[in-house]
C-alpha cells in the first residue's frame, strides 16, 4: 500500500501541485484547504504524513501542528512563503519534522517528504509486530527501535519522529560526540539542507521533555563540537 500524504494549504494551485508531484513518486494524496478540514482529514483518514501551510486564515498551521502533537506523533513538513527564522524555530519547537520556505521546487518537497517517510518505515512493521523488537539500553534511557519508544527509568516519554531519530543516533554511539552536520547526515543523508539552528531546536525539545521525567542531563553540548549522550 502506499504511503498517504495529507496537504494542507489555502491556495489550490499549491495543492494542485504537490498533488501531482507526490503521486508522480508514488505516495497517495489527500486535500484540505484550511486547518479546521485538516484536523479532520486527519481523524478520519490517518495519513502518513502531513504537508502543512503554516499561513492559512482561520487556523494557522502552527496552531494545527500544536493540536496534532496534543494527540499523536504523526510526521509534519511545514509549508511558509516567509524565510524567518521565528517562523522556522517555533514550528520546529512545536513538533514539525521539517520546513520548506516558498516559493520551492516540488522536486525538495518530494524529497523531504519520502526522508521523512523512509524514518517512519518501522512503524507500521511495528504495529503487525506482537513480539519484542530491538532496543537501545542506556542507563535509565530505553528506545524501542521498532515502536519508535522512548522511556526513562520505565516512564514512557513521547517523542516526534525526528527528535527519537536524533536521539536514536546519540544512543547508538554514546561515547561519540555528533557535529550538527553529523546528527543532519544520519536523518537525512549527506548534502541535505537543514540549518544548525534546527538541530538546536530539537536538541532543546529533547531535553525538555526528559526534565518532566527527572533526565535533566539527558544530552551534553560539547563547546565547539557538538552533541553526545549524557551518563543516564
């Protein structure tokens, strides 16, 4: 089956126009026209994948990507006709999983959309799945690489995809300290285009919801270098 890919925005001829270069690379598509349609589409159809404008009347993409994470982990890639950083940070520090400023090539928006997808692939060999599956230990960190789970001292604590991904990758090697383009390269591949200040934002998401469980040193920012796993 393929995979369904939700696209929210208010204009038709960007609609239009993912539409058909997502189905060119053989995703299934779904429309909606503004935020109110979008949280329903997503109720009833459970796609995938969402493509979100993030500046739509009524309901802004922010706000519909703050509703979605309220209820559930699905991937988000946001839409903007503004290259600002405010816009770009806070939709990261919501939940997206990536950002794609207008006006874009649909060549990127495919791309991005199927690196986002090929990280979800697990999920849905975890749902048919009745037995264990592989697991990173750490300490008191436990990830459950194929219910795409994370837990603390056995508190579970929920992650988007690319903030488990980042942390998957931190896990694996935890003596290792990850560069920015290190953590960029294992997400998506070499030669992506992501901003540092992405990977900060999803660094700091992290270690916010470990502090809720008492993780408070989860991650360590090495001066100059980057990132690794903290003692746990």
């Amino acid at each position: 089956m393929p995979r369904t890919v939700l696209v929210v925005d208010d204009d038709p001829h960007i609609r239009q126009l993912l539409v058909f270069a997502l189905g060119k690379a053989g995703l299934s598509t779904i429309e909606a026209d503004d935020g109110e349609a979008a949280l329903r589409m997503v109720e009833e159809h459970e796609p995938d994948l969402v493509v979100l404008d993030i500046n739509m009347p009524r309901m802004d993409g922010l706000e519909v990507c703050r509703r979605l994470r309220a209820s559930g982990d699905i991937p988000v890639l946001f839409l903007s006709s503004r290259d600002d950083e405010i816009d770009r940070v806070v939709g990261i520090e919501l939940g997206a999983d990536d950002y794609v400023v207008k006006p874009f090539s649909p060549r990127e928006v495919v791309a991005r959309v199927q690196a986002v997808l090929r990280r979800t692939g697990p999920r849905a060999a975890a749902v048919a799945s009745s037995g264990a599956g592989p697991a990173i230990s750490h300490g008191r960190l436990v990830l459950d690489l194929d219910g795409w789970r994370a837990a603390w001292a056995g508190e579970a604590v929920s992650l988007t995809l690319t903030e488990f991904s980042i942390l998957r990758t931190l896990a694996a090697t935890p003596a290792k300290v990850f560069s920015r383009d290190a953590i960029i390269d294992h997400l998506h591949g070499p030669g992506f285009a992501i901003t540092d200040r992405t990977i900060d934002s999803h660094i700091r998401n992290l270690r916010a919801k470990f502090a809720t469980v008492g993780a408070e040193h989860l991650i360590e920012t090495r001066a100059g270098i980057g990132y690794r796993l903290g003692a746990c």
